[in-house]
C-alpha cells in the first residue's frame, strides 16, 4: 500500500514561497531511503514521498513535481517497468537512482522514459548537482518546444507527446517520440550516433551498441505502416541518420 507525506521545509528557509521552491516527489519501493535527499531540502526543494506505485497519478495530480526521483534500490526489468506506467500520466523530469550499473538496465531505463539514471552509492552532492541540470535541460526544452512541429505528412506535439500521420494517431513509446522529435527538429541534417546517445541516453556511444538502431528501426515501421516513405528517415551510412524533407 502506498504511503504519501510532505516532507516539511527547513526553518531557515521559511521565508521561501512554494512557488519559488522546486517541487520534487521522491518515489521509493522501500522506506529507508530518505535522509540521502536530505541535501535537497537545504536546496530549497519541496519533497513528497511515496512508498509504491499504487494511486501514483493522484500524487502527482496533486504535488505537480518539477521533478520525479524514482529509487528503485536493487534494479530489476519489473521494477523499471513501472517507469512506463510513470509516462502515461508524467512527461516533467524523470530520474532513476539503482543500485545497479548494468550496461542492460541503463538501456532499458532510458528506452521506457527515464531522462537520468545514477547508480549508488553516489555523492549527495552530485546527486544534486545532477538533478539540477536535468531541470535546467527540463525547462529550457520546455521554453524552446514548439506546441507542434510538422514535417511532411508527420505532426508532433511535444507537450503531449503525440504523433500523427495525416490526422491519424500513431503510437510511439517515449524514446520514440523523442528520437522522431529530435530528427524533425533537425530535418535535412545530419545526426550521428554519437550526437543521438548523447542527447537522448545521456552517454557516449561505444560504437558497438545497437540500441539506437533497433528503435530507428522500430520506428520506422511504425510510421511506415501509416504510409510514410521508408526513406523519411534515411540511414547515412558512416555518419548516422537524417530525417529527408524530399521525401
């Protein structure tokens, strides 16, 4: 069953109106992870805990959080699939704390819509820091998003997340929508892998690794099942991808 409770504001930063404070909702599967976070209530965060997924979209209904940490201890695919159940309701800044460093977990976490992952144990400092350049990238996307972006017969949305294909919805996982995103915002140009992984995983690319391609792929069949051209997309080979405004 889950559990909800305001954390309450350190005295000495009482003057601070809740508009001026950073809303964070600290989502745990266990209850004994609390005090590493301590350093962002000195940071003039407003935290919100809850053990468990369970009504999770009333909590955030009702907190509004700037930014969700989801502490997840010892990760496992279960426990990193909730981050799907997370994105249906939740497109604000998402980050997840494990105990794990597996290559596999990382992967799997930004495909189903994290935007940080940090292994423990980690610096609260750091933890921190980190946080805070994930809502500084937040909000600067925010600013700069369009409410829709059209190339061709495609339409995004980026506020909801949406694709469309001549009026008609096509469904896109989160990596998805925001692989599609970052190519229509860059059409006629060329985006390498390194470019791709850096902006949307948040590493670099070891030039091994596939990920980004099986999800090109992926979401290539699934906007060409609308009838988009398969060469909307085009494979630039050497070099990377680039979205073709002639096709």
């Amino acid at each position: 069953m889950s559990t909800c409770n305001a954390v309450s504001s350190n005295n000495k930063l009482s003057y601070l109106s809740d508009q001026q404070k950073k809303s964070l909702l600290l989502l745990k599967d266990h209850s004994d992870c609390s005090e590493i976070y301590n350093s962002f209530e000195v940071e003039h965060f407003q935290i919100t805990e809850q053990v468990g997924v369970d009504n999770l979209a009333t909590t955030i209904k009702s907190c509004s959080p700037d930014l969700v940490i989801y502490d997840i201890g010892n990760a496992s695919a279960e426990k990193l699939s909730n981050l799907t159940h997370i994105r249906s309701f939740y497109q604000g800044a998402l980050m997840v704390i494990a105990s794990s460093s597996s290559e596999q977990n990382h992967v799997l976490a930004f495909n189903l819509g994290t935007d940080e992952y940090l292994v423990k144990p980690i610096s609260h400092n750091i933890m921190l820091c980190r946080a805070k350049a994930l809502l500084k990238r937040c909000e600067q996307n925010y600013i700069a998003a369009p409410d829709k972006l059209s190339v061709g017969d495609i339409a995004l949305f980026p506020q909801s997340q949406k694709c469309e294909v001549r009026n008609t919805e096509v469904q896109l996982t989160f990596f998805e929508f925001k692989l599609l995103m970052l190519l229509a915002e860059n059409a006629g140009k060329v985006m390498s892998r390194e470019f791709i992984y850096s902006s949307l995983l948040r590493r670099d690319y070891n030039g091994i690794e596939r990920t980004v391609d099986v999800r090109m792929s992926q979401l290539r069949d699934k906007l060409s099942n609308q009838g988009v051209k398969n060469g909307a997309i085009e494979t630039v080979w050497g070099q990377g991808y680039m979205f073709s405004v002639a096709a």
